[in-house]
C-alpha cells in the first residue's frame, strides 16, 4: 500500500514525539475573495507563528575515566530555523568521536509484508469492531477530508491508523521529521565519518508500538481522533518549546499525554526504553575505551522520570548538565 513507505519513514518519530492531529481547508470560496483571505490568513500566521530562532536545549555530559559521552535531548520534528544549535551543542558533537541515536535512519529497510503482519489484524476483528461509533465516524470524516477511504483501513490496528493521524498532523504543522536534530546530526555525522552506533532499532520501536493492548491502542487513536483539529498547532508547540529551551513546558505537554492515555503507554514508551537505554550508555562507560560519545534522543527520554540521566546518576555517574 502506498502509505506503508511513508509510515515507515514516520514511525521512528512517532515514538519519541507526541502526535496529535491537523485541520482542513474550504476550497469553496470564490477565487478573488479566497486570495484575499489567503492573504489575511499568511498575515495573521506570520504575527502569530512560534519563534523557533532559538538554541535549542537539554544537554548533559556523563565521565568515568577517559571516557565522555554527552547525552542529547532531541526533537525528532524540526524546522529550519533551529539551525545551528546552541554552541554548547555543536561542540558537544563536533567533539564525539562515536553518534549513538535511537535508530539510524539513514539506513532504515522495513519489509512491508515484515510491517503488515505487526500493522493488521490477525483474525475477523476490525478497526469499526473496537472503536466506538462516535470514534469511527471521527475517523472516517478526517480521512475523507485528506482523500482517504477508512474502509481501506478496518484491517488495520488502532496503533497503525493513529501513525497515519499523525502523519496527516505532521504535514499541516510548521515542523518536519527532515528537519529534526537527529537527522541533523546524522547527515553531518556521514559527512564527517562519525561511527554511528544505534541504541534500539526500527525492529524494537515497531513492537513497542504494535504490542500494545488494545484497550491501550484504542485509547490512542480516539485521543488522536478528539484531538486533530488542534494537532498541528500542539506540535508547533512542542517544537517552540523545546527550541526556546522550556523544560517545563515541553514537559508538561508530553506528560499530559500519557496521562490521558494510560500508564501502559507511559511505560512501554517511555520508562522502560529510559532503563534500556540507559544501561546500554552504562556498557559503554564501563568499557571505558577512550572516546568521546554523542547520544541523541528524544527529549522525553532525559527529562520525564526514569530519566536517561537520572539512570546514570543512579548507577553511580557524575551527570553534569551543560545546557
């Protein structure tokens, strides 16, 4: 199907960022009064649009021996205007000798028969079976609103339709998975021929994703579903949060979600990844081999407890926070 590349090049995203969902258009109106009003809309988007000219933030650097890494919290959606980072940053990666991101998606392959068998049901049961009427008729208005066909996708699981939500998100915002920090890192990391040393892999995210009760999947796709016509404007949010360096903010936004959505969700998302990740960070200080690390990943991971950092500061680390 067509939207199975695209999912695959979303899903890395969806895990570290909080996707909600985007708004439509009339194309009804009559073209002289539509172009003034496109002119009033750029207008008023221009006075009002976040300021993402900022530095960006969330850095800290772990020691034992002769061996540093520094450990970056990301936003895996961005905007041009993010670049360059704070200097603290650049000089934080242009020092590492080794790039430890979540998963390197410069060589990301995903078999769509491999994402198929994750993506649907695996007997009679349908998406119009597990969500409520309301939700469904939700649904099926935002994909015909965006040229989609919900009868297309009453094989698939909640999980996987709410990556296609988010997607749908993603492009009606100001941000974009091209322009995020990972891939920023990534690009100049080739370029500068970094080793680079992924810390999960697509194979691990999609599980996450895809083992998720249903009564958890459900309530992620409704939340998506009640949320859309403010997604794009709550992901330009959590963009300008996390550019302008407001941890508290940002925190708040992500931690609302997974309130809402259950403690499942904050625990296969969030905490068991930190404790997985962490310990991984852990092997690598204890080898102590003398290089210098750049870990990047998303800013949830480093600041929502069981943090990344607080992990190996419980481990027994000096964590010293330079951004």
């Amino acid at each position: 199907m067509n939207d199975m590349s695209k999912f695959t090049s979303l899903i890395y995203f969806l895990l570290g960022t909080v996707l909600l969902a985007g708004c439509a258009s009339n194309n009804d109106v009559p073209l002289e009064k539509e172009e003034l009003n496109q002119q009033s809309i750029t207008k008023k988007v221009r006075e009002t649009a976040p300021d993402y000219d900022a530095d960006g933030g969330f850095l800290w650097k772990v020691t034992n021996g002769e061996t540093t890494i520094y450990v970056q919290g990301t936003s895996h959606l961005g905007h041009e205007d993010f670049y360059p980072l704070a200097a603290e940053i650049e000089e934080a990666y242009e020092s590492s000798d080794v790039v430890l991101p979540e998963v390197n998606m410069l060589e990301v392959k995903v078999e769509e028969e491999e994402m198929n068998k994750l993506a649907m049901f695996k007997d009679a049961t349908t998406l119009k079976g597990v969500l409520s009427e309301k939700s469904y008729a939700g649904l099926s208005d935002i994909f015909e609103e965006n040229d989609m066909a919900i009868e297309d996708y009453n094989s698939f699981q909640p999980w996987f339709v709410e990556s296609l939500l988010s997607q749908i998100s993603v492009k009606k915002s100001d941000l974009a998975p091209e322009q995020g920090v990972d891939l920023y890192f990534l690009k100049r990391s080739l370029v500068d021929k970094k080793d680079i040393v992924e810390l999960e892999s697509v194979e691990m995210q999609n599980k996450v994703l895809s083992n998720f009760s249903m009564d958890t999947q459900v309530r992620m796709l409704e939340s998506s579903i009640n949320a859309h016509d403010e997604a794009a404007a709550s992901l330009n949010r959590l963009g300008y949060n996390w550019i302008q360096g407001k941890e508290d903010a940002f925190t708040d936004q992500v931690s609302e979600s997974f309130r809402e959505i259950g403690e499942e969700y904050k625990r296969e998302m969030n905490d068991t990844r930190n404790i997985n990740m962490a310990n991984k960070l852990d092997e690598i200080l204890k080898k102590d081999d003398g290089q210098t690390y750049f870990a990047m990943i998303g800013s949830a991971h480093v600041l929502i407890k069981p943090s990344v950092p607080g992990e190996l500061e419980d481990k027994g680390y000096n964590i010293e926070r330079i951004y």
